[in-house]
C-alpha cells in the first residue's frame, strides 16, 4: 500500500521529496487511527462530489496540524487523499462493508475519478465479501461441551459420599458447567447466522422461480419493458437481502428476472427511467428506504426524491443538478447497471441503518 501511494501521489507532484511524501504518509496514518469515521462524506470528497463543509475542514486540518504548508484549495491533493484513506481502511478492516457499497453507488455516476484504480480493487472488494461473509457464517464450526467430572459429581451427591474435602473438585466442575453454557450460547448464535443465510436464500429463490414482481402484485412478461421495471427489481432483491452485501450472484438474479420482460432499450438516460415510475411506487420506495446524507451517496434515490417535488421533469432535472453537479440527462446507462444500482443504494441504506 505504501509503494502504490507514492506512485499515486505523483499524480498532483511530480516529483515529491522524501520529506513530503512521509509526511503525508504519516498524517494518512494517523487518521486512520481514528475510532469513528464517515465513511459516506469521504466517499463523496474522493469522487469530488461536494461533502459537508465541516467534515472536509477535519479532514483538511489533519494533514496541515502536522505541515503548515500543506494547500487548503489543493482538490486534487484532497481528492487523492481521500480515496487512499478509503483503501488504508479497507486494508485495517474498518467498516469495510460501508466502505465497498458507498464506493460502488458512486462510481457510475463520476468515472473520472482521479485514481480509477481504486474503483477497481472496492469492485473486486465487494465480490469478496460477498462470498466470504456468506461461507463464513454457513460453515461456522460448532464447538462440542464436555461431561468430564459432572457425572461422577452427580453420583456422589446421590450416594451422598460427597464430602466437604471435594470442594476444590466441585469448584472446577461448576467452572465447566458455566463454560458449556457459554459454548452452547456461541454455538446457538452461529446456527442462527447460518438460519438467516439460508432463509434468505430461500426467500431468493422462491422470488426467482415465482417471477413475480412483489411490489407491483402481478408477475412478469412480456408486456412489461426492461425500463420500467429495472429499478423496482432493484428494490426488490435488495428488499430480501438481510446478509449485506448480499450474494455474490445478485447481478445474475437481476439478469433473470430482467430476462422475463420485454427488452426495449439498451442505453436509457436518469431522467427518462424515472419519468416511467409510477408515483405509487417512488413514494413506496422512499418510505422503504430513507434518504441518508442529503442524498448525494445514493444518486437514483436523490433524483427520484427530487422528481417528487415537482411533476415537470424539466424542473426536478435541474434542482437535482444544482446539488449533484451532474447533468442526468447526461448518465446514461442500461437496465441491468441501473437495476443493480438501484439494489446498491438500497443495501448502503439498510448497512447504515444498521449501524445506527
């Protein structure tokens, strides 16, 4: 990590001396010792997306406490900077779920991104948490208790040839009898982890092989355009979902269901997928899933917000533009991206929430 970050580093100098660059290096460091972190307002500052003016002031002061010189106005610097402090998290295992997804809702909406690399290793992050987090809890080991000594106790009570000399003796049986309830309370937890994966699976699957659309009470066919039905397959996946970040195969599950209905159009700007929402159905989502942040770590959910404040699309566009600095009509991409986007911001919600 810390030979990738001398050579990203030459991305806003050139040519750093040794000084700066273990300066810089160190104050990374120092941050990252931190016991709390907002994860969702440095994911925003890494893709240059405007973050809380406070938060960037702290995260600022943290490199210029220790050099004065260091550049307040230097976007670019702060940028980097950023995105590194996400990875060096990562690599210490902290919040490492919120930091995948918050990275991923963005990385469609801004792709020039001034270390695309790192795009690259959440993506490849989030497919390993994916299968790691789900064949952990699956096959957790369930430790066995142990009788040693409690029969031969139980027995002596009965004939009543215990005596006071066996109070060492007794002491060390209780002392296993009160380690067994402490396994047996591990081993009740983990099969409970491992019910909750497989209950979801299930729920999956009977969603699956029911091609049926949950939200809308009808099933899907032909009848029904990829278009229409992207985002709300995208909720309703992430609905089912209780293991974030969900399964490694969501994108193929989305794939399916998507299959059942009929393909209109294969590049589809922001602005035209949800002006073919239904009222209904934005007012359900958005009480289903709350807008965290301002809205600006989940862009789908900000803009079908934003349309609800206003019929006219061509007023919510620019309302929406004004706090994202992106031209929706501008993002355009197919159903399948914006479905698995949709279950993205989603999963972000329910992890913060969780969190919480």
């Amino acid at each position: 990590m810390r030979d990738k970050f001398c050579e990203w580093y030459r991305i806003v100098c050139v040519d750093p001396t040794h000084e700066k660059l273990q300066n810089r290096w160190d104050s990374l460091q120092k941050y990252c010792d931190k016991e709390e972190f907002n994860i969702l307002e440095l994911t925003k500052l890494f893709f240059g997306f405007t973050a809380e003016e406070s938060f960037r002031t702290e995260f600022i002061k943290s490199y210029s406490d220790r050099d004065m010189t260091f550049p307040n106005k230097s976007d670019q610097e702060i940028l980097l900077l950023a995105g590194v402090t996400l990875l060096q998290l990562l690599e210490r295992k902290k919040q490492e779920i919120n930091i995948v997804i918050s990275v991923m809702c963005l990385s469609l909406f801004k792709k020039d991104v001034i270390i695309p690399e790192i795009v690259d290793i959440v993506s490849n992050k989030l497919n390993e948490f994916s299968l790691s987090i789900r064949n952990e809890k699956i096959k957790q080991s369930i430790n066995p208790i142990t009788d040693k000594g409690i029969s031969e106790l139980a027995e002596s009570l009965e004939s009543g040839t215990w005596s006071v000399d066996d109070v060492e003796s007794f002491s060390e049986i209780l002392t296993r009898i009160a380690a067994n309830f402490n396994i047996l309370e591990n081993n009740q937890k983990k099969i409970l982890e491992s019910i909750e994966v497989y209950k979801e699976d299930s729920n999956i699957l009977s969603w699956l092989f029911g091609e049926w659309s949950n939200d809308l009470s009808k099933p899907l066919n032909k009848k029904i355009d990829q278009s229409q039905i992207s985002f709300i397959l995208g909720k309703e996946l992430a609905d089912l979902v209780q293991q974030v970040p969900g399964p490694y195969s969501a994108k193929a599950f989305l794939v399916k269901m998507l299959g059942h209905c009929k393909a209109d159009k294969s590049n589809i700007t922001l602005v035209e997928m949800i002006d073919l929402l239904d009222k209904k159905w934005k007012k359900q989502l958005l009480n289903d899933y709350s807008i965290i942040a301002g809205g600006e770590n989940t862009p789908v959910m900000l803009a079908i917000y934003k349309s609800l404040e206003t019929s006219e699309p061509n007023v919510w566009k620019y309302a929406y533009q004004n706090v994202m600095g992106i031209n929706v009509e501008e993002v355009k991409s197919d159903p399948l991206t914006w479905s698995y986007q949709m279950y993205l911001e989603c999963l972000l919600i329910k992890d913060n929430i969780s969190e919480d």
